[in-house]
C-alpha cells in the first residue's frame, strides 16, 4: 500500500507540473489549458486583451480544483488514509484537506469580484487604465485595449515564447510578457529598455561550440504606478527585438554576448574573400535585394578564379548574376558543410544555391566599389 501511495503521490504531481508548466511534448500535442478550453477563451488574435482576462481567470479556476482533485481520487483509490495518533499530523492533514475546499470557493468569489463593472477590477484593466487620458475614470481601460486588440491583429507584430509559460510579444507600440494569471505591459513611448544579463546553456556536452544564449532584458516603465518587468529572449532573436522597437536597447557593459559558431565563421568567411579580386559588373547595373535576406544589396559574385579544374568535385564557372549579399552566402556555404567537421569548413566547397555551379572560398569575389 505504501508503495502505491508513493507512486500515486509521483504521478499526480508529474500531472500537475505538466498542468500548470507543460513540456514542449503537451503543447505541440494540443494538450494544454488553452486548447482544451478554447472555446471559452475566445481568439486571441481578435480580442487580445479580452483573450487574456478569460485566460488568467480559467488558470485561476483550474489550479484552485488540483489540491481538491488529488484529495477525492486518493480517497477513491486507497479508501482513506492512516494517520499517526500524533494529534499535529492529524490536525496538519485535516488543515490541508480543509485549505483543499476552500481554495475553489476562494478563486470563485475572486472571478466574480474581478468580473464586476466590466472587469474593472482585474489586474489587467487596473493596468491599462493607468494608460489612458483618463487614469481616474476606470472604465478608461477599454479605450487602450482596443488599441492593443487592433496593434495585435496587425502581421508587422513580433511574438517570442520565452517558455511554456510566457510569451514576449511587440507591437508598434506596445512590449507585453504573458505569464500564468497576468499580462505585463509597457507602452515603448515612456520606457526604457536595459539588456542586464546573459545566460549560456551547452546543447552538445560533446561541443562546446554548440550552445543557446539567452539575454534578461529589463523593461522599465516610467508611467506612474507601472511596474517594470523582465523579458528574457535568445540572443539569436535580440536583433529581431532591436529592429521592432522604436526605443534603443541599453546593454550594460558586464553582458558579454556569446558568438556562435555561424557568426565566427562569416566573420572569417568576409575576411578572407576581401583577399580575393574583385568582380567589375560594369556601369549603370541595377540590383534588387538579396534573395535571402532582402535586406541588403548583392555585394559578391561566384566567379571562378582557383585553379581547381580536375576531379569529379572541381570547381566550376556560375553563370549567374550577383543575388547574394557576403553575409548570407557565407551562411548558405556553412549549412552545407559537415556540422562536425568545422575546422575543414574553409577549406571545402559548396553548390550556388540557384545553378548549383561547384564553387570555393577563393571563388567568391566582391563587386568592385563602382557597383557596390
């Protein structure tokens, strides 16, 4: 019996775990509180502000009811429990199957008193009604969520999930952080972003080279009231985050951003074609933005100039126009090297993404500054 008991102790708090913080597994299965209970959620892209009020409300409800779940299926299951005739253990238990009833009746009289004046009294709408003209008027909030509701529904909005918990999203004019029961919110106009910190987590025990870095972001509100809040992105992502906010990131001068491996690698890849000879496209040519990035203009051209003419793996002529700007084909010849062969990269050869012409490092020649 005792062992059943444990056992049952163990999966009910691997079930509550995967309840409140699901693995990656649970929600690319669907198996989360917000899919199960869609319905009543309503859709987050619509009415996101709404969406979230529903959603912190449910999370409330649903973990008010585990302690009481966990109580009743214990009982079923085993038929009661022996406790020590230890007058404090006994009093101990009964306090926690009391705490077990009470906690649902608690969440449900705190839902409906936040439900009260159209949500007036919700941690949401108590922040976002000190963003509006009319801070004293508290049915002001709805004015700034629809602001918010339209700014999401919007394609130009950058969202990142920071965990299975939280979601960092940024719209033109708005940093929000969901997490269980509330949402944090800073209008970028009167906030200040810091970058205060990095993390570094190895993927690969066997490379060192492999690894995620992670940056803590403080967002500080200056609006009265307001708290500030921590957003923590992958540092993959931070230039995603610098072009999408309208307000400069900080970043103190202890954080130390980790290079990847990728990085390294380009950096070397525009170091060394720099001693390469220039290619001369001639006079008034128009060139459209980098097929892979769009971002920037074509600044190198494969043309074959090492003397690698033999072999079934030999270099060959490209036909093809400048496409590519120096960044991304050094990105594009790194993905097709061998991923634990790293040191050989330089020294190996790669296919033009487009013709597919057999090229090397000593192959890929800058345009000449007439044309760049």
């Amino acid at each position: 019996m005792l062992q059943e008991e444990f056992g049952y102790n163990i999966i009910f708090l691997i079930l509550l775990f995967a309840v409140i913080y699901p693995p990656q597994e649970f929600i690319s299965a669907g198996l989360t509180v917000e899919n199960i209970f869609a319905k009543y959620l309503g859709s987050e892209s619509l009415l996101f502000i709404h969406y979230h009020i529903n959603r912190s409300c449910l999370m409330l409800m649903i973990h008010s009811v585990l302690p009481i779940i966990y109580f009743v299926i214990y009982y079923l299951y085993f038929g009661g429990v022996d406790l020590p005739k230890l007058a404090f253990v006994q009093y101990f238990w009964y306090f926690l199957i009391t705490l077990a009833i009470i906690l649902p009746f608690g969440a449900i009289a705190l839902i409906c008193y936040y439900k009260k004046n159209n949500w007036e009294n919700h941690p949401i709408p108590k922040i976002l009604v000190k963003y509006s003209n009319t801070p004293n008027n508290a049915s002001s909030w709805t004015i700034v969520a629809n602001e918010i509701n339209n700014e999401y529904r919007r394609n130009d909005k950058l969202i990142k999930r920071s965990s299975a918990i939280n979601k960092i999203i940024v719209t033109e004019n708005w940093i929000m952080k969901t997490s269980l029961y509330f949402v944090h919110f800073a209008h970028q106009s009167d906030s200040a972003l810091i970058a205060v910190a990095t993390d570094t987590h190895n993927i690969s025990p066997q490379d060192a080279n492999d690894a995620a870095q992670f940056v803590n972001i403080e967002v500080k509100p200056t609006r009265e009231g307001v708290k500030k809040f921590t957003i923590r992105i992958s540092t993959l992502d931070f230039k995603d985050l610098q072009d999408r906010v309208n307000r400069p990131i900080t970043v103190l001068s202890t954080v130390k951003f980790h290079t990847s491996i990728i990085d390294r690698f380009i950096e070397v890849f525009n170091k060394e074609i720099e001693k390469n000879p220039r290619y001369s496209l001639g006079q008034n040519v128009n060139l459209e933005p980098c097929l892979a990035c769009m971002a920037q203009i074509p600044d190198v051209k494969i043309n074959k100039q090492c003397l690698d003419g033999h072999g079934v793996d030999k270099c060959t002529n490209c036909f093809c126009r400048p496409l590519w700007c120096k960044s991304c084909l050094a990105r594009w010849f790194a993905s097709r090297q061998d991923q634990n062969e790293k040191e050989t990269w330089l020294s190996s050869k790669c296919n033009c993404p487009m013709c597919r012409s057999r090229f090397c490092i000593l192959d890929v020649c800058l345009l000449s500054s007439e044309n760049s």
